[in-house]
C-alpha cells in the first residue's frame, strides 16, 4: 500500500527524510494480511508536490503509473519498488522512466494538475472495449476534475506506453449520471459478484 504525506522527519541521513523541495512524498509499506506491515520506504520524492497515485501491471509484465505531481505524468517500470525522485526517461526496466503527460498527449493545458487530480488506471472489461482508428482501446484513466467540482473525466487508451495522441482518446459517452465521483479506487469484480450486490443494495 502507498500514502502521500509530508515529511517531517529532520535527520537528513535518514531514508525516510524529504530530499527534494516540496515536503511531500510518497511512502509505501507491504503486507501479506493488513494486519502486519514492514517498514515504509519513501517511493517518490520531487521537487514539486507529488500525491495521488495509481498503478497497473499490463500482460506484458511492465507496471504503469498515473501521478499528480506538476501534471499528470505516465511512467513505467519492471520494478514497482523503484525509488524515484525526478521525472526521467531511462533505458534501465528496473527504474521508473518517463512516459508521457496528459498536458503533452493531448495538447491541452486543462489536463494538468492545477485542474485534475485522483488518477486512477484501469483495464475495461472485454465488452466494454473500444474501437478507434482501427485500435482497440482496453485502458483507462480517470482523473478527478477537483478545481471545477466536475467529478471524474475518462480516457481511452490502447496502449499506455505510447504517448501518441492516435493512441489515447477522451471517453465522452460515459456517464457517470448527475451525482458526480470523486477521489475512489477502482475495483474489478465479475458478473456474479456484480449480480450479488445489485441483489443486496438495489432500491
């Protein structure tokens, strides 16, 4: 599990103490039962804040991460125990490595962190993937439009290693209705279980 806060731990030899300008990083611990943790391990630490993040592990064995630090950035590894600091663009697969911006892909400065925050990554179910310019579009990425109170904005992408603007699309026909979503994880869940809480939770 991973949390953002700000250090204020003020012994500059310890691993845990901010390294880099803004005081907040991000910290993981691991677990196998929620119960017992092991020691936090700061994940990111940047110069501008850094909060929000999620991640996703492709059939192609490489981990993707969505951040809000001072955009939306996209990185990748091999290793999702990665230390990081800034943003890079490696050829080593054991380190986080730069992939691309929402604000770079699409062109649009309304996609970087002084409008969206809450990115979470997400694989579309088989039915509900989509077709454009002859790609298929399995991924998605919502991010909250938290300084417009707009709740959650959706993209489409076929492949999240591309920063291509052929290879990402916004997802405009979901409708999250009038009640607008916020800040959430997503949680996959198969047809039966989805069956069960419609059956427990339906008016």
């Amino acid at each position: 599990m991973f949390w953002s806060t700000q250090c204020n731990i003020e012994e500059p030899d310890n691993p845990l103490a901010n390294e880099l300008g803004d005081p907040t990083n991000v910290y993981y611990a691991t677990t196998r039962d929620f119960v017992t943790f092991s020691d936090p391990v700061k994940w990111i630490d940047r110069k501008n804040v850094i909060i929000d993040s999620t991640m996703l592990l492709d059939d192609d064995g490489w981990w993707y991460r969505a951040s809000k630090d001072s955009e939306i950035t996209i990185e990748r590894t091999r290793n999702p125990y990665a230390v990081t600091y800034e943003v890079l663009r490696t050829d080593d697969p054991n380190e986080w490595s730069y992939v691309g911006t929402l604000t770079d892909i699409f062109g649009n400065g309304r996609y970087s962190m002084h409008y969206l925050e809450g990115p979470e990554l997400f694989r579309y179910n088989d039915a509900d993937i989509h077709e454009a310019a002859g790609r298929n579009m399995p991924f998605g990425l919502m991010c909250d439009q938290y300084a417009e109170a707009k709740g959650y904005l959706s993209f489409r992408t076929a492949s999240l290693a591309s920063h291509d603007p052929a290879d990402w699309q916004r997802a405009d026909d979901i409708d999250f209705g009038t009640l607008k979503k916020r800040h959430g994880a997503i949680l996959p869940i198969t047809s039966a279980e989805y069956d069960a809480v419609q059956a427990a939770f339906s008016l």
